[in-house]
C-alpha cells in the first residue's frame, strides 16, 4: 500500500513537473486561480529551472506574493536564473524587509549578482521610476471580473484606482478602473472593460516631462515601463501633487537664502552655517542700493521730505517684484512655463506693473499732497511708482526665468538678486526724478 501511494505520489509529481514545463502559460493561468501559499507550495516541489521558465509569464501583482512564499533558498535559485530586467522588476515590487532578507541571502552565495541588482534598484534622481510606486495588479486579458475581484480581495496592501490588462507576452494591451470593475458582469472578460492606455512613461524618463505629461493628460494614473516594455509601475497623481508640493515647500525656503535640508527643529549651528553666506552676499547688495542714496546725499539734504518718502517708494518696489516672482516661480516648479515663455510673461509683468503702478500713484500722490500740500512732490512719487513698479515686476519675471536658462538654480539666488533690483529701481526712480523737478519740490 505505502509502495502504491509512493508511486502514485511520484507519478503525480512528475506529470506536474512534465505540465509545467511544456505549457507554462497554462500553467500560470492556474496558478492564478489559488492562493500565493498554495502556488508556492506547489512550486516548491518542482526543479528551479521549471520555475523560471514559468515566471515571465506571471503577471505584476500576482508574482511578488508567490516569491515572498517561496522558501529563500529557491527564490535565490530562481533571482540567479532569471534575466536581469525580469528579476529587478520583481524585487522592485517586493516590501522592504523581503526586499531586504532576500538580497541578504543573496549575497552570501552571489555578491556580485547582489552588487548588481542593488545598483539597478535605485533609479537616478528625478526620474520616472524614482516617481512610481511598483504595487501595480496586471491580469491577463481574457481574465473575466469574477476571479480579478477574487484576486484583489486576496491581496494583503489595498488596490489601486487602476488595473491593467497585459497579452500573453506581458505587453500592456489597457487599462481598467477599479470602480467600473466592481459593477460589470462578473463573466465579462477585462479586455472588453478596458479602455486604450493615453500615455506611458519610460522608466528613466524626466521628472519635468512627467509632471508636464500630468497636466496636459489629468490622468489618475500613468503606467511606467521598463526598457524591454514591460509594466514596472506606474506614477499616480497623488504623487506628482506631493512632489510638486515638495518642490514649492523648498523653493519658498531657498527663495530667501534657506537650505533644502534645513527643518523647523534643525541645530541652531546648522542654521547659522546654511543661512550665513546667504546673508553677508544680502549685506553686500544692500551697500550697493545704499550706495545709491548716497549719490543723491546733497538732494536729501537739501530736501528732507525725500527721506520721509524714500522707504515708501522701495517699499512697494519690493513687494510689487516678489508678487511677480512668486507667481513665475510657481509657473516654472508646476511646468506651465519654460524659460521659452520669457518674452509672454515679461510682456504680461510690465502690463501689470504698469497698471498697478498708475493706480497705487493716483492713491499714493493724493496721500502725499495732503500730507506736503506739494505738487511737485506728488508728481514725483505718483512717477516713481509707475516706472518702479513696472521694473519690479518685470525684474520679478525675467531673473528666474534667466537664471534657469544659465543652469542655475532660480529659487536659490532669485530673491536675492531681485531685492538688488528693486531697490535699486525704486531708489534710483525716486530720486532721479526729485532731481529732474528739484525745482518744484519744496526746501527743508
């Protein structure tokens, strides 16, 4: 009787062997259908060869949970005998701490097979793949609703807001929604529910193309394949809105001469050490606007009511260009302009400038004829915040867009270079101007 089981249990396995290996992708098809433990369990018993030549066809979604059941030791065998691309995709999709035990064991029998999936795990900054997140669900297309919704329900992370619909070969064929997937007919086959994919990212495409892409597509989700087309991940909306959020958040730091790194509970030395070259470049710029007042020293004197009136016309100067460089800087971090825009946005600035300018003078010149009982001194103001305000803001648009033309960082030196200006502008407009009709203003 043992002998008759044993033989049976032999047979059994040896045909499961001879199945697996002549028709894998049927082999997958039924994999699919049972849990990740009992397809792990299944394969465990099986050579690792035959398991590797079944995993290319085991869709994202389905294959990380079957390798996080295998013992270690196979799914080493079957990381080794796996094409590269095909390996790091998976482990890319793998958690953390499997991530981590699997690449340990790894190593002890294959350093440099380990040195060199670690490498292509990590993507180069600002990329696409440095956007994705790798917990996608692929099903096959002629997967009907009633086992996808199975197989989502028996994954242990939530799904995503969009599945995809891959061939035999794991090209990507379309896309479904999560939420038109649970009202179909449960016998209704994905292909027939999924819709053409709009757009899809490389894998080291730009983090610039992905958030323009974004914004002309408003997609909830993009797909991201690999250099062999094969689906790796996908970026989803909610992550181009933290990153550009990110990029806004440290842009309004670095704006005013404060590190990326710094934080609210940073060491006060590290504060002192990040902020303090930025403060002595804003001391030299300030002597150089001061350097302006000074070359009309005689005219101040000579005419006090020039000093009164001196902060209230860089004053507006100032807030005036930080108003355009706060919205050209936003234009540039969220991709709705390019330095090619230049012309389009001066052009808009120094309308508005100049319109701002017209009407703060009527109210300003008003405030201070009142206050002088001088034309000559309200004709001066109401001129220098027109011209002031038109160079602010023109100043405001023009240097971070000129800045990211010339490589540079514009949020890191833009504030900076703009106070200069305006000051300078609001000063020297001031001033030049209550030199040209000195003779109306009044003495003392």
């Amino acid at each position: 009787m043992n002998s008759s089981s044993t033989a049976r249990d032999n047979t059994t396995q040896f045909l499961n062997k001879e199945y697996l290996a002549n028709y894998p992708y049927k082999s997958v098809r039924f994999l699919e259908t049972i849990s990740p433990a009992q397809a792990a369990d299944l394969l465990a018993h099986q050579p690792a060869q035959i398991i590797i030549n079944l995993w290319r066809y085991i869709p994202a979604g389905v294959s990380e949970n079957i390798f996080t059941a295998l013992p270690e030791e196979l799914a080493v065998d079957v990381l080794v005998g796996l094409d590269s691309h095909i390996a790091v995709s998976l482990l890319s999709r793998l958690p953390t701490p499997s991530l981590n035990s699997i690449m340990e064991v790894l190593k002890q029998s294959h350093a440099d097979l380990a040195n060199e999936y670690s490498e292509l795990l990590v993507y180069p900054d600002d990329t696409a793949a440095r956007m994705m997140t790798a917990g996608i669900v692929s099903f096959y297309s002629d997967t009907d609703v009633k086992t996808a919704l199975r197989k989502l329900r028996q994954r242990s992370s939530k799904a995503e807001e969009v599945i995809y619909v891959i061939d035999d070969q794991q090209a990507l064929l379309g896309e479904v929604s999560l939420s038109e997937l649970v009202i179909s007919p449960l016998d209704q086959e994905l292909i027939t529910l999924a819709k053409p994919v709009k757009s899809v990212f490389s894998a080291l495409d730009s983090k610039d193309m992905v958030i323009e892409r974004f914004e002309g597509q408003r997609s909830s989700a993009i797909p991201v394949l690999d250099a062999h087309d094969q689906l790796i991940g996908a970026i989803r909306f909610f992550d181009i809105y933290q990153s550009t959020k990110e990029d806004l958040a440290s842009d309004i730091q670095t704006m005013v001469g404060v590190s990326k790194e710094e934080r609210a509970l940073s060491s006060s030395f590290f504060a002192v050490k990040k902020r303090l070259p930025w403060l002595q470049i804003n001391l030299l710029t300030a002597f150089a606007a001061a350097a302006v007042v000074g070359a009309f020293e005689g005219l101040i004197s000579e005419i006090t009511a020039l000093a009164i009136l001196l902060p209230v016309a860089a004053g507006q100067s100032g807030n005036a260009g930080a108003q355009a460089l706060a919205v050209t800087m936003r234009g540039l971090t969220l991709r709705e302009i390019t330095t090619r825009h230049w012309a389009k946005v001066m052009t808009k600035e120094l309308v508005a400038g100049l319109l701002n300018g017209v009407a703060i003078a009527i109210t300003c010149s008003i405030a201070v004829y009142f206050w002088s009982d001088s034309v000559g001194l309200a004709l001066v103001i109401a001129l220098a915040m027109v011209s002031s305000l038109a160079i602010a803001c023109t100043a405001g648009a023009i240097v971070p867009i000129a800045l990211k033309k010339f490589g540079m960082d514009p949020a890191q030196s833009s504030s900076i270079v703009l106070t200069t200006i305006t000051d300078i502008a609001g000063f020297m407009s001031f001033l030049g101007i209550a030199l040209l009709l000195s003779d109306m203003l009044p003495r003392g």
